[in-house]
C-alpha cells in the first residue's frame, strides 16, 4: 500500500475521528481486503496531515 495510506491505516488517530475521516478509513479497510493496496494513494489534505471536518477524499488510482 503507498506510503500514507499505509499510515493512515496503521494509525487511524492521526485521521482525527470526523466523519469523514470514518469515511476514508472505510475506504482503506476495503482497498485493503479487495487487494487494491498498491495502485491507490491518498493525496490533498489527508496526504500533509491537516484535514479537518470539512475535508473531502482524494484518491490516486
């Protein structure tokens, strides 16, 4: 799995616990158990660390 994504899933505290925050470790836990670990990433404001409640999911695939 990339690099943050790997992080973020190992270490869901650093996702903050807002809903959508919730909604990306969802996303993970199936990219995870589907085997798509290594052709997709996570970018924007979850990638440097600084998302907030009102953030949105951006994923490289």
């Amino acid at each position: 799995m990339p690099e943050r994504l790997t992080t973020l899933h190992k270490s869901t505290d650093l996702l903050g616990g807002s809903p959508v925050s919730e909604d990306l470790l969802t996303i993970v836990d199936w990219i995870t158990r589907e085997g798509f670990t290594d052709v997709t990433d996570v970018t924007g404001s979850f990638l440097v660390g600084v998302a907030g409640p009102r953030s949105d999911i951006d994923l490289v695939c």
